[in-house]
C-alpha cells in the first residue's frame, strides 16, 4: 500500500504499519489560506449552538405580574400597579357592579388578590381556581415570553424551568447519538445535518400554538445542536496540527462570548419571543452557501 504525498516523495506502508495524522500533517507544513478560511468557516456553526443554549434565559424570564378578576376589571381601564405586589395600591378606582355596589380597592397578589367594596364586604380572588382568572404581567408594549403567553406562572411557574430540562435532555441524547453517527457515516454529513434540520424545528419552534409543541421541538433542537457542535470541534481539532490547536480552542471560546453578547442584542432589539426566534433560525440558512464553498474549494484543490 502506497500514499502519495508529492511528486517526489513517497512512504511504503504494509498492512502492519500505522501511520498517524498528527504526523502526517506535520510533513504537510504549517496552515495556509485554505485551513484558517476552513477554520473561519467551521467557527461559524457555534452561533446557532450558543443562539439555542442560552435563548431560554430571554423566553422564559417571569416579569412582575398580579393576580385580577376579569369580571371586575376592564384590562383597558384598570391600569393601576402597586409597588409592592403584596400590598394595597396607594390609589382607588371604581367599578360599578348593580346599582349599590362598587369597589373600592383591591390587595394584588401573584397568584390571589382581594377586592375591597365600598360596603365593607371583601372577596378573596384565587387566580388558580376561578375561570374569569386572569394575570397582569407587567412588560414593555412588544415584550412577550413563553410565561407571558402561555401563563406559567404560580402552579405552572415550574413548566418555564422543565422547558430548559427538557431541552438539555435532548442535549444528553445528542451526546450519545450523534458520536456514535458521526463514528459510522462521518463527522462532515452528521455536522450538516445537525445544521441544516434545526433551521426548519427553529422556524417550527416560532409558530409553535402550545407549550406540549414548543418543548418537544426544543428537545429535538438540542440533539442537533449537541451534534453539531461535537462534530464541529472534532473537524477543527483534526484539521490544525498539535501546537495550533490550543489557540484554535481559544479561538472557537471567543465566537462563544461574541454569541451571547449578540443574542443580548438580539433580545433587547426584538423583545417578542416569536420574533426572536426566527432571528436565531433563519442566519443558519447563510451555512448552506458556505458548506457549497468549501466543496467548490475540496474539488478545485
């Protein structure tokens, strides 16, 4: 068996010999263009696997909110916030109910408030219970999460944090699934793969109509994220000979920090969970082109 390195050189290796990559691609000299614009590239595909790690800290953030009654109250009358949610708001508002009752005041509470009349009488209003419950989250005028829509807060508050669960469960699975793939069919197909399928669960994930939907297309994004990024730091480790590949770590670390600062940027700029989805789903769609580059460059050289 005979591997060609050049025209002028030659290495004979019989089915006995090992011949290891490390040192072979120290006979092939140091990184050129070609390497570090493969490198650059590579780097690219931790933007949408820092986007899905940390967006859950902006989706499911719990805002200020209180507990009302909409048959007392009407959202768009009623505008009246009380420092301390526990307490009585410092000022009063009126809602005539018959012709000899109305209120006078009300306790707002996260999950129970009470409403005060003007004939002495008080009614406790459990938000948990009653079907005219309803809560009051205190947001920006675009600002909606997950919590917001879909009300998980008081009893339900703990389904925002199962949400994150469920997602690096599906993290847990790529870690083992994915290795696995990547050792029978290839580092480079499971890599595109694990790109290009999370583009369409991200824009699934925007329009998703229930919480059960939205957490079982998290779960399935974290087994493609958890693959691309595996294989996506096997490629660059082989790619770059011994001595570079600490700098080519700290390198792939620093893509990491300037992920969470844009995703930062992303979510003050957008605010609507929906909308900020799509803006961490739809750059992946760039990679196709750049996955096309880097064949056109493997078929040319």
């Amino acid at each position: 068996m005979f591997l060609i390195l050049d025209d002028n050189w030659m290495i004979c290796m019989d089915t006995k010999m090992r011949l290891k990559l490390d040192s072979l691609l120290a006979e092939l000299g140091s990184p050129g263009r070609y390497q570090i614009c493969l490198f650059l590239l590579l780097a690219l595909n931790y933007f949408p696997v820092v986007f899905n790690l940390i967006i859950m800290a902006f989706f499911g953030s719990m805002p200020p909110h209180t507990c009302i009654n909409n048959r007392y109250e009407n959202p768009d009358q009623v505008k009246v916030w009380s420092k301390n949610l526990n307490r009585s708001t410092s000022k009063q508002y009126s809602a005539v109910f018959g012709r000899n009752v109305s209120i006078s005041g009300a306790t707002y509470g996260k999950c129970m408030s009470v409403y005060h009349f003007d004939n002495g009488e008080n009614e406790t209003f459990n938000c948990q219970q009653q079907e005219s419950a309803d809560w009051r989250f205190k947001t920006g005028p675009r600002e909606t999460t997950i919590v917001t829509e879909w009300d998980l807060v008081c009893e339900n508050a703990y389904l925002g944090k199962l949400a994150t669960t469920i997602y690096f469960c599906g993290v847990m699975v790529g870690g083992l699934l994915c290795g696995y793939l990547a050792d029978k069919f290839g580092r480079r197909p499971v890599m595109l793969a694990s790109l290009y399928l999370p583009i369409l669960i991200g824009l699934g994930t925007a329009f998703a109509n229930s919480y059960t939907l939205f957490v079982s297309l998290r779960f399935f994004q974290g087994i493609c994220m958890q693959g691309l990024q595996t294989s996506t730091y096997v490629m660059v480790m082989e790619l770059s000979l011994p001595q570079y590949r600490g700098i080519a770590g700290a390198l792939l670390e620093c893509y990491w920090g300037a992920t969470v600062i844009i995703t930062g940027g992303v979510a003050y700029l957008l605010q609507t969970w929906r909308h900020i989805q799509l803006a961490i789903a739809l750059p992946s769609i760039i990679t196709v082109v750049c996955a096309r580059i880097i064949k056109m460059v493997d078929h040319d050289k």
